[in-house]
C-alpha cells in the first residue's frame, strides 16, 4: 500500500482490492453473517435479511441518461436485486456543499422519487447534513437497501437442483461451475463514455446516454425461467473488472468470445478515439449473469423480453481448463482480460 488514497483506491480495479484488503476489512471482520463483509459479494445476508450500501459522487450531477439521483436508486436496487433478492426498501443520506442551489437538489429529488416508483422500491428513511464550501464538490449521496429472499429464487434454486443437482441459496460470485454461461443484459460502457463524452464536450455526446437503470424487474423474470447461478452489476472496474471477480471467487476460468460482446457504435468509436478499453468502464444498468447451460436459452429469451434487456447475449462461459478470463478474438487469438488497475473514466458513479 502507498502512504495516501488516491483516486485508483476508489476505481473498481486491483488499486481498490489492495485497499479492501491491506487496511480496511482486517479490523471489521465478523462470522456474525450469513454472507459477510469478507465475500464482498454485492450485498450482505444476515438472519435472512439482504443489505446493502453504496456512495455515489459523479460530475457534473446531470448527464444524458441520468443524475445522481436515478444513479444512487439504482446502484442500490441493482446490488441487492443482484444477491437474488427483492428489494423493499432504502436509506437515502445526503451530503450537500453550502451554497448548493435548491433547484439542482429538487431536480435530484424529483429523479429519485420518479426511481423509486418506477422500481417500487420506496425510500424510508435517510439523513442530511451540510458542509463547509469546498468541503465537497456540491452533492454525495449515500444509499443503503434491504431486501428478502424472492420466491422466484426459491423457484430458482428448486429446478436448479432437480435438473441440475446443484444446491444453493443465494446468488453468489463464488457459484460458477464448468460449463455455466455467462449472459450480459445489454450494451458495455454506455454509463462512462457517455458521460465522460458529455463532460468533455466531445461531438457525439448529443445521442449517447448512460444505461441508468433499476433491473429488479427483470432479474425477477429471469428467476422465474430458473437456472441463475450468479449475477453481478459490472459498475466501477467494469466487465473486465466484474468477469475477474467472478472467475476469482469461483475458482474457474471464464472463456469471452469478442465477436458475441455488445457494443453501442459510439462507444466504440469513442473508446478507439480515447485509447480507452470499453471493458474496464462502468456501467449502471447492465447486470452479468451465470447460468447452467441447460436453461441458458430460456433465462435469454426471458432477458430479452424486458425493455432493459433487449441487447442481451451469451458473451462467454466458465471452463475449469483455465484460472483466468480469456478472451477469444475476432480473428482467432487469445488476449487475457486482467482486472483494472482504475477506472479510466473517473468520477462515474
């Protein structure tokens, strides 16, 4: 570890892992959960209850596709509905720089009222304090979720053990096993080139926007087709970053075929442009899901019917032949896909 944070510490990569581990989850640590802070899953479980928390610090506040606002409800939402639980409700702290404007703090109330209904996940509680200018850069939000096991994921876990033999209770990061799927519900990188396309001022932010999106909806109709073995939402560090964590925990390998990868154009028209890899940005309406081959199809075509998931597609699958995400090209390579050092577009959630 170096002497002091900096901005690699919070990017989703190797630099915020070092941190986890070197100072902070050593003096924390419990066996009083049923899924603790050591797993660093998306969420916790303790005494059957799903909770989770998240900071969300972006520039500018407003960007195409979102604000902080709709980015703190669904980063939320998203954790917990990833576990396979069904979010019921969340805390909302607001930190805010003295001489914020009222109209920018009721524009972002505004978008985190129209989220919460959109997802029906209500907030029910929260906390605001305000600081000294320059303090902070106008406004962070805080937000925790709870939520409890989805009948769908019971549904889930029962045709996954009568077809399959594999026992579960929750979706996890450790879960993979050889031969399992790996389905992405949509387009990579829209959330941090689009806005690091509209704070800069490059020319083709005018049509790209973020992917912010509340995806308990569809994760529940997933459930229903049965067979998920693992989800997780590739925010900071991004693809590359969330594929190493789930080939990590479980103990295999993930095989990408490049050719299946979805990409909008201008993502990758900007990226090419900004010697940026779209793998390692973040995304906040996509979620990465493993699935035992035999329902692979079925949870696909159910992804697919959600307005979110339209994009979706069998990018890869798990293989007990390697201990590392490898990526097949296009034009018939292998390239390995190393976890992020940091995020390239800072500031994005």
């Amino acid at each position: 570890m170096q002497d002091r944070i900096n901005m690699n510490h919070g990017a989703g990569g190797e630099g915020m892992q070092a941190l986890l581990k070197d100072i902070i989850l050593g003096p924390l640590a419990s066996d009083h959960a049923e899924i603790g802070l050591e797993s660093l899953d998306d969420s916790a479980v303790i005494d059957g209850i799903v909770l989770t928390t998240d900071g969300h610090t972006v520039k500018p506040l407003f960007y195409p596709g979102g604000d902080i606002g709709r980015l703190a409800v669904c980063g939320t939402v998203n954790d917990v509905a990833a576990m396979g639980a069904e979010p019921i409700g969340l805390a909302l702290g607001m930190i805010m720089e003295d001489g914020l404007e009222t109209d920018v703090l009721k524009r972002v109330m505004e978008s985190i009222g129209l989220t919460c209904r959109e997802c029906g996940v209500p907030i029910i509680t929260g906390d605001t304090k305000v600081v000294e200018k320059g303090a902070i850069d106008n406004l962070m939000i805080t937000t925790s979720g709870i939520g409890r096991m989805w009948p769908a994921l019971e549904h889930n876990n029962r045709v996954l053990k009568e077809s399959a033999g594999r026992e579960q209770k929750w979706l996890r990061d450790c879960n993979l096993r050889d031969g399992d799927d790996i389905i992405i519900t949509g387009t990579i990188g829209d959330h941090g080139i689009a806005l690091m396309s509209f704070r800069e001022g490059y020319s083709f932010s005018t049509t790209l926007e973020s992917d912010n999106a509340p995806l308990n909806g569809l994760m529940k109709e997933a459930l229903e087709i049965g067979g998920l073995v693992a989800a997780k939402d590739p925010t900071r560090g991004g693809v590359a970053n969330t594929l190493n964590e789930l080939a990590g925990k479980s103990g295999t390998g993930i095989i990408v075929q490049e050719a299946e990868l979805p990409f909008n154009p201008q993502v990758r028209a900007a990226s090419d442009l900004l010697g940026i890899d779209p793998l390692e940005v973040g995304n906040e309406g996509k979620f990465v899901i493993g699935v035992a081959p035999e329902f692979t199809e079925d949870v696909l075509r159910a992804i697919k019917a959600n307005r979110y998931g339209t994009d979706a597609r069998i990018i890869g699958r798990a293989t007990s032949e390697l201990k590392r995400v490898v990526m097949e090209t296009a034009v018939g390579g292998k390239r390995i896909i190393e976890p992020p050092a940091g995020d390239p577009v800072p500031r994005i959630c």
